[in-house]
C-alpha cells in the first residue's frame, strides 16, 4: 500500500524581488492616477452648473396634463372601434365590423381551409 498521508510542499516561491516591483507599482499606480486625471478629463473639475434646463426636442411626447381623462377618451374611442362598423381600407375595400358580428359570421361560415365538423 502507498503511504497517503505524505504531506509535501511548494517548494520554490516567488522571488521577494518581484514582490517588491509588484508593490512599487501598485503603490506608484495608486498615487499618480489622481494626478493624471485633472489633465485628462479638464471639464471634470469644473461644477458648471446651466443657467438654464435643455430644451425639449421637437419630437418628443407632449406631457400628460390629465392622464385619467385622456386614458378614459382614449378606451371610448377604442370601444367605438371595437363595437362600430367603419372603413379599415376604403382602397382595398376593407370593413371594419363589431366582433359579436365578426364572430357569428366565423361560426356559421366557418374559416376557409379548415374542416367543419
């Protein structure tokens, strides 16, 4: 049987002069990057504050004054859609009828290709 309780170690380690360079680098790294970034972001150091707020550009959404009356005509204008007859393309020659019609009609004609039972 093999001895499996051997216990053994690394045994060659980083060399303490590298450690040292890793650290005078980190350390160099740490102190210089705040000296470096006022020149390399000039604007950074400035608080600018605007004498004015950016104007709105032209296409953007118009603000909602009264959110509840516009979501009420809105669903009463999609409810006349929904139960009304209309035009959906005059051009095409395409109507727009109530979905309790719609629906009759599709029951009792039934959809093209589609076996009736």
């Amino acid at each position: 049987m093999a001895d499996t309780n051997h216990v053994d170690y690394e045994r060659s380690d980083v060399g303490l002069r590298l450690v040292g360079w890793l650290a005078a680098g980190l350390a160099t790294f740490v102190v210089v990057t705040p000296l470096l970034l006022p020149f390399l972001f000039p604007l950074s150091g400035k608080h600018i504050t605007p004498a004015s707020r950016p104007a709105m550009s032209s296409n953007a959404p118009p603000l909602e004054i009264t959110p509840r009356a516009t979501l009420q005509a809105t669903r009463q204008g999609d409810a006349q859609i929904e139960h009304g007859y209309g035009w959906a393309d005059r051009s095409r020659g395409q109507v727009r009828i109530p979905i309790d019609r719609a629906l009759d009609i599709l029951l009792r004609k039934g959809l093209p290709g589609w076996r009736s039972q």
